[in-house]
C-alpha cells in the first residue's frame, strides 16, 4: 500500500486512525437517527484507492436515505457539537415503507470528490496518488471512501473538489434523459421543476446539441432565471393560462417525451393531455381511441409524493414510468455511459457546473435548523457537505 504522509495529511479528526461517517437508521419504534461514528480509516486493496472527501453535494435523491419517512418537524439534537445526534419520529402509517432498512445503519451520500490519500499495489491505483478524482457508489458523507482505482473519475488540473462533487449525478441524468430521448426515437423534450441545477444543465445541453426543450417551472423568477441563459420555452404551472402555454410550446416543438421530477400531483397528466391536443391539430381524422402517436412521461423525482393523478382525456397511446439514472446507464453499457462521463469532464466548468448556497461540515449538516433548510428541496439552494471541516 502507498500512502501519502502520515496520519495528519489524511486530514483525520483525531491522531488514532479513525475517521467520521455519517449514518441514518430508522428504528422499528419508529424513530430514525441520525449520527456520526468513529471507524478505521479504510485499508485500500490492491485495485484501491482512499479518497480524503473533500465535497459531497446533498442531492434531492440523497434524502431519502437520509431522512426517510421522518417528520423532521420533531426533530432533536443531542451529543456533542462534534458528533451530534438528531432523532425525528417516523409517522407510524409510514412504517410500512420503512420495512427494507429497520434497525439497519446506513451510510448516506451518493457522490463526492477528493484527494487520493492512500493507493493499493496495482499500477491503476498507483496512477491516481495525489490526484483530485470525482467519485460515485454510495457512503460519501464521510471523511474517506475507498473506490476501485477503475470507477474515479480524474478532475482536469485545476478542477477543485467543489466543482467536481457533482459531476456525476445531475449532469449524468440530463445527459441520460437527451440519450433516452434519441434512443426512444422522440425529437423534443419536456422537463418540470426546469430551474433546479440539473434543469439548468439540461438546458444547457439542449441549447448545446439543437434540441428544443419545454421548460415548465413554478415562478415568474424561475423563468427569469431560465430565459437568462437561453431557455425559449418556459410555461409557468402556477399562471392562468398554463395549459395554453404549455400546448402552444409541444406544439411548436413537437415534444412527445417528459421527463417529471414533482412526481405526484396532476401535472404528468397535464403534460400528457397538451401533448394530445398539439398533436391532434394536425390529425386528417378523428379518432376515438386518440391520436397513435405515443406520448411518455418518466417520473424521476417525487418532489411531490402524493397519488400521480392520471385524467384519460389523451387516448390511448401513452406511457407514464419510472426513469433512474443507475439502471440506465446499467442498460446502454460501459462504453457508452464512459462516453457520458467523458462529455461531462470536457464541460465540467460550463455546462455542467453546479452553484452551492452554503457549504456544511459533518455536524453541521446535522443540525436540525439547516436540515429544515435542506429538506426542502428549494430550487436554487444546492447545499455542499466538506467533511474535513
């Protein structure tokens, strides 16, 4: 094993080689907790490298983990102000959905990047000592993570950990839903909550590649904000004459494809049904079973996690899924999810740069004001977590 310096350069909080992770647990009594604990600094094999975690983005799809079904309104802070402890009830008609993690301590942070601190003996992992990688697989709320030398990705010189914590997830999901859209044979897409960062970076990609996307947001600032870097379909979902605007918009684009990330509600079924009625402007006949046009709408957030409400008034060549980014990249392959990647490295400081309100320490992102803060999922207000800090 080849390790950088001793145990300080590893940037530990305390000299016995130990290191902070942060944990979740639900409790079958219905509590969850969550907490920081103490364990070795990991020990790399041979096709290993460990990663000093210098940023880890709080992603919408890391809340889950996280929090759970926990009422965070009832949430308490216990412990120390270094390793604190925050407790929240689980409402009890929730349980159910808790069944798969009871009792089990998880880990938490889908993606982060650092310093290779510590390489295993193969030529691959030695490559990568000192270097600044991006990384991806789970458990990045921690100050080391272990990674296989083959699933880093090495920032371009100059690249800080900041801009690099988030190359993986948002940019991955824009890119992967313009994929899907080529790959299902669509030519336009529609996308909701179109302001959050990864909306931004779709956008971006849209305006890059030539394709025409239907932007729905929930603000006149939203679509300020949007039209700001190009966007020329932007309908507001909260405006009078929304379903207006949002078939005028399918229509001149010709989107047959949605991808949604408010999930429940009303709005994937409106999206459907203005894609019918652009699509029938130009139908030689009538139908009664609808225009044979398919017209889809992937879920892939549940910002909303009420009923998905689905009003029939769009025929019956229609669709509504799930969409995750690992299974897709599971289903096109390596080489072309290594293709994705590389697009994402070539443009990590334009289109696929990510904005942070506020950078967190471990126990600070254990305090129960900012997680108030955080759970939210505002637009805009994209939270980093150093776990050296």
């Amino acid at each position: 094993m080849r390790v950088a310096q001793p145990a300080k350069e590893f940037g530990m909080a305390s000299s016995n080689n130990t290191s902070l992770q942060l944990r979740s647990l639900v409790k079958k009594t219905g509590e969850l907790e969550l907490s920081l604990i103490r364990l070795p600094i990991p020990q790399p094999k041979p096709d290993e490298v460990v990663v000093r975690v210098e940023a880890t983005p709080i992603n919408p799809s890391d809340l889950g983990l996280l929090l759970g079904a926990a009422d965070m309104t009832t949430a308490r802070r216990s412990g120390s102000a270094s390793e604190p402890v925050v407790t929240a009830k689980v409402p009890e008609g929730l349980m159910k959905a808790m069944a798969g993690r009871l009792d089990e301590s998880m880990p938490v942070g889908n993606e982060g990047a650092g310093t290779v601190v510590a390489t295993g003996d193969s030529d691959e992992a030695r490559a990568l000592m000192g270097k600044t990688v991006a990384m991806i697989g789970g458990a990045m709320y921690a100050q080391h993570r272990a990674m296989k030398a083959k699933q880093c990705l090495v920032l371009p010189p100059g690249t800080s950990a900041a801009e690099g914590a988030s190359c993986f997830v948002n940019p991955l999901t824009s890119l992967g839903m313009v994929e899907t859209m080529q790959r299902e044979g669509h030519k336009a897409l529609v996308h909701t909550a179109a302001a959050s960062n990864l909306g931004q970076m779709l956008q971006k990609i849209c305006l890059k590649d030539g394709i025409a996307l239907v932007n729905i947001v929930r603000s006149d600032e939203q679509a300020t904000l949007l039209k700001g870097i190009g966007a020329k379909y932007v309908c507001n979902s909260t405006s009078a004459g929304f379903m207006d605007e949002l078939t005028e918009a399918i229509a001149a684009t010709g989107a047959t494809l949605a991808f949604d990330a408010i999930g429940g509600g009303k709005l994937a079924s409106q999206i459907l049904s203005a894609m019918e009625t652009a699509i029938n402007r130009n139908a030689k006949e009538y139908s009664r079973y609808g225009s044979a046009t398919h017209k889809q709408v992937y879920l892939y957030g549940a910002l909303d996690t009420g009923p998905v409400v689905i009003n029939r008034n769009f025929g019956m060549a229609w669709g509504v899924g799930g969409w995750l980014l690992f299974p897709f990249l599971q289903k096109i392959g390596f080489a072309a999810a290594q293709g994705l990647r590389e697009r994402v490295v070539a443009e990590l400081k334009t289109t696929f740069a990510s904005h942070y309100t506020k950078t967190l320490s471990l126990a600070q992102a254990l305090d129960p004001d900012e997680i108030a803060v955080y759970a939210k999922r505002a637009t805009g207000a994209k939270v980093l977590i150093n776990p050296g800090l």
